[in-house]
C-alpha cells in the first residue's frame, strides 16, 4: 500500500514541485528538505523512480515510458526544475524550427545541447546521444535563446512532457553553432542543405549575433554560405560591421582558399574561376 500524504508531509509539495516524466537529482530534493530515508521510502513505494544513482524520475501515468530518457524529458527537467543554463541548438534547434526538410529523425540521433549542465547528464540512459557543448560561442550573451514549442503542440496535452516549451536557439543562433562543428567535406554539403531554407532570417538579429559571436571561422564561414545563396537577407548585412581577424585559415586541410574570405573550404566548394588560389 501506498504511504499516505499525512504520513509525509513533504511527499504532497514534491509531487506538486514535480510534474510526471520530469527527472531531478540529489541536490534538488535534498534543497527541499527530502533525506536519503524517505528518498529511499518513495523509490519503494513507486512515487518515484531511481533512473542512475543520484537521478530520479516520477513516473507517467499507467507507466507509459520507457526505460531510457527522451532528450526532451531530460532538457525541460533541466531548465524548468534545475534552473541550469543549458539549451538546444545548432542542428537540433533547427528541426525543432522546422527546417529538417531534408534530414532524416528517429531515436538514435545526436541531440545538441549547449551551456552547463551537472555531470550525470553523461551517464544518463536516453534514446539519443547527447552531445554537450560549452557556451564559448557566445559567452554567456543569450541573445537568440527564446521558448520553443514542438511543430506538433497541443494544448489539450496534460501531462505529456512534450507541451512544455523548451529554450532553444532561434533559426539565427541556430545555423551560427551550426557551423561552428563545421569540420569535413560532407559537413558542408550538410550545412548546405539547411542553408537553402533559411530564406526568412532577420538581417538585424543576425548582426547582433555576428557581432557577439567570437569564433572568427564562423563568421567568415556564414558569410561564404550566405553569399553563394544570396536570400533577401544578405543585402542588408554590413560586412563593414564585422570583424573577419586577419591572415588565412586552414579550416580543411588540402582544401582551397577562398579569395574573399580566406579560409580553406572543400574544393568543390569554391567556385572553379579560382582554381589559380592557394592551395593549402
């Protein structure tokens, strides 16, 4: 039998603080005053669930889950209980946006997150890989990090992990990080193919964030992807406003330079007209 709500006091707030599907840690129900013991006590009667040591669920309703974590789960937990400075971007935010149009999903896909996140996030079980980066991009200027609800929302949902907005990278943010794991020939032809759809950024946004962003590779890369394609954007960027560094970069070894921005891309990439550039 069940322990009763007058029996633990502190059982009724956590399962209020706690929404079904959501996980936490140690830290946090031990910051609302919740011991080993009666951890212990509500892993046994099934309020909660023990996912790895130190990590607990409370499960759905009629225990729908399964055994591993949706990235989703792990993310809003993350952001709406643990108050951690972590979001979805690059790629992932993108298809969040809805610009996977050419990209295939399913489980098993890397998941982006970026920002700071406790060190079991590594040793969680879920059904995608979750890829951790740093906010270095950046700094710590949130600037494009706004909420995001799925393609598919549905307000009648109650319970589902799924009607909660998550902070995700806009389009903007998005194609910047990116572009910053930019690293072999099929990366760009990957890039390409999100690039193509980017018709409606917002050339104002977009200058803020080259502006903040502090990777010279990224920004004289953004800059070659948005000349070849030319969206209505792109005349209204001032490349006078951005700081390229100075001197070449080796971004692709063996690959050729580009003679605007100097920074060596796959040779199919750089248009044949130069073939007289350097080659590094």
């Amino acid at each position: 039998m069940a322990m009763s709500y007058s029996r633990t006091p502190r059982l009724k707030p956590l399962l209020d603080a706690l929404p079904p599907g959501f996980i936490v840690d140690t830290a946090w129900l031990r910051a609302r005053r919740i011991d080993p013991k009666s951890i212990h006590n509500y892993v046994n009667q099934g309020w909660i669930e023990r996912i790895i040591r130190g990590v607990y669920r409370r499960p759905l309703p009629n225990r729908v889950e399964s055994d591993k974590l949706s990235w989703k789960a792990v993310l809003v937990s993350l952001q709406q209980l643990m108050d951690c400075d972590v979001h979805l971007g690059g790629k992932n935010a993108l298809d969040y946006a809805g610009y996977a149009h050419y990209i295939m999903m399913g489980e098993g896909q890397r998941v982006h997150f970026y920002g700071s996140a406790p060190s079991w996030l590594k040793r969680l079980p879920t059904t995608d890989k979750i890829i951790l980066h740093g906010s270095k991009l950046f700094g710590d200027n949130p600037v494009g990090i706004v909420d995001a609800h799925p393609l598919n929302y549905r307000k009648e949902w109650a319970v589902d992990i799924w009607r909660w907005p998550i902070k995700a990278s806009c389009p903007e943010r998005a194609i910047l990080e990116l572009i910053a794991e930019l690293q072999g020939d099929s990366d760009f032809e990957y890039v390409e193919l999100y690039f193509q759809s980017l018709i409606t950024l917002r050339p104002e946004l977009l200058m803020t964030l080259l502006t903040a962003c502090r990777s010279v590779k990224v920004r004289r890369l953004f800059f070659v992807f948005a000349d070849l394609y030319q969206h209505p954007w792109r005349k209204y960027l001032d490349t006078d406003q951005i700081d390229f560094g100075s001197g070449p970069r080796a971004l692709v070894p063996g690959g050729k330079f580009h003679p605007t921005y100097h920074i060596s891309l796959p040779e199919f990439f750089v248009d044949t007209s130069y073939e007289d550039d350097c080659i590094f």
